[in-house]
C-alpha cells in the first residue's frame, strides 16, 4: 500500500478528509482445503470532503457496510489506500489507530445493541471520553451534560437506562455518543433503517443541526435512496462490491448514468400521484450473483438490460459522468455515448 501516492483535491479543491482508493477487502470462507476468499469488495474508490454527508447505498451484500468497517480497520484492508486528513490508515496499529478512531465515529442501525444495558445513559456517553481522553469522571459529566442537550433530551435521561427510552431517543443517545470525542468522520451504517418515517425526519434534522455545528462529515449507509436523496450532498451507487456509480445527489437522482441506479430509483415512490400512476418500474431479472462466484467483466451484467459482448470481457472502469461524478459502464466508455440519458426500461410493473 502506497502511502506516497498523490493526493487527489476533493470535490471543493481542498485536500478531502477521507479518501478511499482502489479499497479491497475479502473474507476468507470455509476451512482447509476447502477455504475460499469471499471478495466483498473489490476497486472501491471515493472521497469525502470536510463536513460532507456522502451516502453510499446498495442492496443488502453490496459491501457498503463492509467498506464502512474496513475505514474503521475493524477488518483487514487486502489492498487499496485510506486515508484520513492525509493519512493513511492502513498502515496504522496500536496507540496511532486507536487515536484516529477516536476521530471516526459509528452509528449504527440497533441503537440497542451498541447501548450497554446495565450502563446508565450517563456512563455510555462518557465512555469514549474515558477510552479516548485525559477528561477526570467531573470534566466527563460535563461533557455527557452538554452532549444529551446537544441531541435533544433531557439532563435528567442521564440517570436512566437505554430500556427507558424509545428507538428514536436511543438513536439520540447513540449519536451523543459517537460526537463525544468530536469526530471529524461519523459513519451512519443504516442509522435510520429501524426508525419510522416520523421519527427518521427528526434524526435527520438532529444530523443535519451537528453537521453545521460541529463540522463533522458523515459517510451514511443505506439501502433507501429515497432516505438519502435529503441529506446527502453526493451518492454512491455499491452492487456486488463495486462502486457502479457517484455523484452529487441531484444529478444522480435526475440523470442517473448507471442501468443499476436507474433500477433503483424506479422503485422509489414518487409524493405525486399522478407522476407515480406515469411511473414505469424498471424490474432487474434473476438475483444477485453468488459473490464466490462474480460474473467476469461487469459484475451487474447478468442482470442488466443493456448488456453487451464488452461488458462480459472487460471491467468497466469509472468514468465521468455528464453533470458530475463517475459511472463504471460501458456505455459511457466504449458502447453509444448517452450522456446521462436515462436508459430504456427492460420491463414495466
Ligand atoms: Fe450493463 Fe454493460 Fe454497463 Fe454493466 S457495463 S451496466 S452490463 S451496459
């Protein structure tokens, strides 16, 4: 892993915070001779920029989560560069990463399972103060103090127990939680997936509010374009561990450039009635591929409605896209140029 390659500038110009290049990460499945790598995720390459909010998104066994916890380095970097303000990552251990993951923060989707349930709520959040800082237990209480404020609730929660609380308020907490070390990266890995739609608007504004108070970037995970079209600022579209596409949000929610988002995005419902009723779905035939066993070329081509014979001998590589960021096909590098034109719907339900 190189760790002198050059910085690329981010979508502002400036160095960007976090930057992902050509990340590999595999799985090894079974034992003995019978052993396999699972490649979970394969030439995976983005950036964020200082106080962003990039959501990548994909079907469950896309490897969104998986490239979430390889930035995190709680699982192995097989190849590829991470780099954090400038620094990379993967070469880190010891007191070094414990001190940048101090500085990368999660949330996941369980606020339960990641809340000690025999810990006051006190106690959990103060607790990366404690693992990550000098802070004595009074200068730890008064953060905690400010921090349940920050989120929403009460000074008084700090003496209950996470069964005291609702999802949305246990979200709350978990959140206090994760700004407590001020991270500048906080990775929301389907953050919002076990919440209503009600309490999942508040969530968001509650981001959002932290984002420009505190100047913290998000890499936020989902499955649901339509939660991620209103708080993030670029996309990335994951299938079979590949990133198929990115961009800004409104470009790729207007003009998606990639047939895969395109299927996405056609599942989505429209708040109009009469535009949803015009609506046509754009249904993808058969499943997901084995990942032991990826298509050769493109990984999404067993599925896709544009398939050609390039696409089953060479992997697309990522390409400009018209209006902003990169698609991987080969229709916007070898087959007819259609310049973010939407493709044509394979079928209607
Ligand atoms: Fe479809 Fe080929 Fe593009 Fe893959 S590269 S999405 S198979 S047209």
């Amino acid at each position: 892993m190189n760790d002198q390659a050059a910085v690329p500038a981010g979508t502002s110009g400036k160095t960007p915070l976090l930057e992902v290049d050509d990340l590999e990460v595999a799985y090894r499945i079974g034992r003995g001779r019978r052993a396999q790598d699972l490649i979970a995720v394969s030439g995976v390459s983005f950036h964020i920029d200082h106080g962003e909010t990039f959501a990548v998104v994909g079907e469950s066994g896309s490897g969104k989560s998986t490239t979430a916890r390889a930035i995190t380095r709680t699982l192995p970097v097989r190849a590829g560069n991470i780099r954090l303000g400038g620094r990379e990552l993967t070469e880190l251990s010891g007191r070094e990463l414990r001190r940048i993951r101090s500085d990368v923060q999660m949330v996941f989707q369980d606020p339960y399972s990641s809340l000690n349930p025999s810990m006051l709520i006190r106690d959990s959040i103060a607790e990366p103060l404690r693992v990550h800082t000098d802070l004595d237990s009074h200068a730890r209480d008064a953060a905690a103090h400010d921090l349940i404020q920050a989120v929403g609730l009460l000074p008084e929660h700090l003496n209950r127990y996470p069964y005291e609380f609702s999802g949305g308020q246990r979200q709350r907490i978990a959140i206090a939680r994760a700004i407590a070390t001020s991270p500048s990266l906080v990775i929301c890995d389907e953050a919002l997936s076990a919440l209503d739609v009600s309490t999942q608007n508040q969530i968001i504004r509650l981001l959002e509010e932290i984002r420009q108070t505190k100047s913290v970037a998000y890499l936020f995970i989902a499955h649901d374009l339509a939660v991620v079209r209103h708080i993030a600022d670029r996309v990335g579209v994951m299938y079979l561990g590949r990133m198929m596409e990115s961009g800004p949000t409104e470009r790729v929610y207007n003009a998606p450039a990639h047939p895969y988002t395109e299927a996405l995005l056609s599942a989505v419902p429209v708040p109009h009635p009469r535009r949803q009723r015009a609506r046509r779905r754009m249904l993808l035939p058969g499943d997901v591929p084995n990942p032991l066993e990826p298509p050769s070329g493109c990984v999404f081509r067993t599925r896709c409605p544009r398939a050609m014979d390039i696409c089953a001998e060479e992997v697309p590589m990522p390409f400009p896209a018209v209006g902003g960021g990169e698609v991987a096909c080969h229709l916007h590098t070898s087959g007819p140029e259609l310049g973010g034109e939407s493709v044509r719907v394979l079928s209607t339900a």
